[in-house]
C-alpha cells in the first residue's frame, strides 16, 4: 500500500490551475489511489525592500498539500504531466510502501531528485552491461514479490516493461512491444531455446503493474540513463563527456558518472546472486 505526500510550491495564481491539473489526472489515470487534501497555502514571502509594494503579493510563494494513498507505486505519469503544464510550480513527493521510503522532485516535466532508503542500496535492484566502449547493451530494474516478477528493461536501441512468472526452468516472460500499454508478447523455453509469440488477446496491464513499473522506470532512468531525444540544454553535458571519451551516441546512454563508477568492469550484477538468471534471460530473449 502507497502512503504518500505531494505538496506544490509556487504562485498562488498558477497552483489553483495546478491544483485541478493533478486531480483531474489522477481522476483519470489513476482513480483507485484516494486523494485528500490538507492545503494550507502559507506564503513564503520573500524580501522584497520598502518599496516592493504590491509586488510582493504577486511574487509570494505558496504550497499545497495532498496526501495519496492506493495499491502499487507513485502514480507518476499525471504528476509529470501536471509539472510540465506547469513549469513554474515545484512538485515534491515523498512516500513509503513497497518500494521502500523515498523523495522525488519534479520540475516542468522532469525529475529533478530522488532519493529514496530501500532494501537495496536505495533503490529497486538493478543490473547494468556496457561493451568495452561504454555502450549500454542490458540495463534493468525489478521488484519480486511472491507472485513474480515485473520489471523495466533497456538497451541502446530500445525498452520495454517485462513481467515474468514461473521458475528458471519453465519461465514466462511478458514484454510490450507495441506503443499501447498491453503484454502483447510471451517468451517460453522451446528446448534449448527461447520462442516468443504475439499474446491474443492483449492483456492491459493492471494499475498497480502500471505504477510499480512506472517507479522502475522512472528510478532506472534518473540513476543511469540519459536519450539522445532529450533536449541538449539537457544533455549537453553528458555530449561533451562523449565525444571527449570517443563513445558514440546511442538512442539510450548510460550517463557518464555511473559508467565510471563501474571502474573498468563491464557490468553491474545484481545484489541478489539468486536472481542472476533473470537477467540472463532478458539477454537470451528480448534483448
């Protein structure tokens, strides 16, 4: 269960319109997460000098307060979407639940910080592969419970969510190969070998599939991730540290900081020996 706070710094003017953003798009796209709200609107009035006037009213800063509360992960997806409607208003939420406890900071649309105390080094278990160029060939992050596994998988070219049932020795393995938010595809052992399928029907993924992968997602790209899409005052950075290295840019990178932090090793295994085969498995299959 998600226990979470949001709260929104910002104009007052643009936070009422904030305020109807978010609930709205939690309305929409994530309404079993139950929604209150504790706004207190206190200004946090800046120094303006004596003859600031009435611009001081104009340029207070005012926050509010929701508090969240629904099965699975942080609905990120309509925060994110109210913050890049917003880009002059901070988003900040802090939770707990399966994940652990954590921080986010959002601002116009992008994931300013994260901070989170988990089971594993704060954050989800991850597993990192990289050729002796720096390229990314595997990166992934999981969440296991006793039902099984779901999970967001990257390489230089691609991503996708995963969700796995099943031992080593008989696994299935869902991913999502088209644009709609579906399992569309199952891989199975065929022998030696690995055969996957179109899935028929589709099977939609559940809320709290969508929010646990979400956080996956979102965590796995703010910690090792950077796409050539992003916009270069984004990026410039990272370009530079490229081309100063000779990498060539791929669709997805791993960022240069972390990428060192590997140390000269090619990959980053998971802290779980016992989960190793998963990765594996990504390798022999969608990857």
């Amino acid at each position: 269960m998600l226990n979470a706070t949001l709260t929104a710094h910002g104009p007052r003017a643009l936070l009422r319109a904030l305020r109807k953003r978010v609930i709205d798009g939690l309305r929409e796209e994530a309404p079993e997460t139950r929604v209150s709200e504790h706004h207190h609107e206190t200004a946090e009035h800046a120094d303006h000098g004596p003859d600031a006037g009435g611009a001081e009213d104009q340029l207070a800063q005012y926050h509010l307060e929701f508090r969240l509360q629904g099965p699975g992960g942080v609905p990120f997806p309509p925060l994110v979407a109210a913050s890049a409607e917003y880009p002059d208003c901070v988003l900040s939420i802090t939770w707990e639940g399966a994940q652990g406890r954590g921080q986010t900071t959002l601002r116009a649309g992008h994931v300013e910080e994260v901070e989170q105390d988990g089971a594993t080094h704060g954050g989800p278990p991850c597993a990192i592969r990289v050729d002796a160029q720096g390229r990314l060939l595997l990166a992934l992050a999981l969440d296991i419970d006793a039902v099984g596994t779901l999970g967001f998988c990257a390489t230089a070219e691609a991503e996708t969510f995963f969700r796995l049932r099943g031992a080593p020795a008989a696994p299935e393995l869902y991913t999502i190969g088209g644009e709609s938010l579906a399992w569309d595809e199952v891989w199975r052992r065929d022998g030696d070998d690995y055969l996957g399928e179109a899935l028929f029907p589709e099977q939609p993924l559940t809320p709290a599939e969508r929010h646990t992968l979400d956080y996956l997602a979102t965590r796995l790209r703010a910690d090792w991730l950077w796409y050539a899409h992003q916009p270069l005052e984004e990026t410039i950075v990272e370009r530079a540290r490229f081309a100063e290295a000779g990498r060539a840019v791929g669709t997805i990178n791993v960022k240069s900081r972390p990428l060192a932090g590997l140390d000269g090793r090619r990959e980053q295994a998971l802290p779980d020996a016992g989960a190793a085969w998963i990765v594996e498995l990504l390798a022999d299959t969608w990857a």
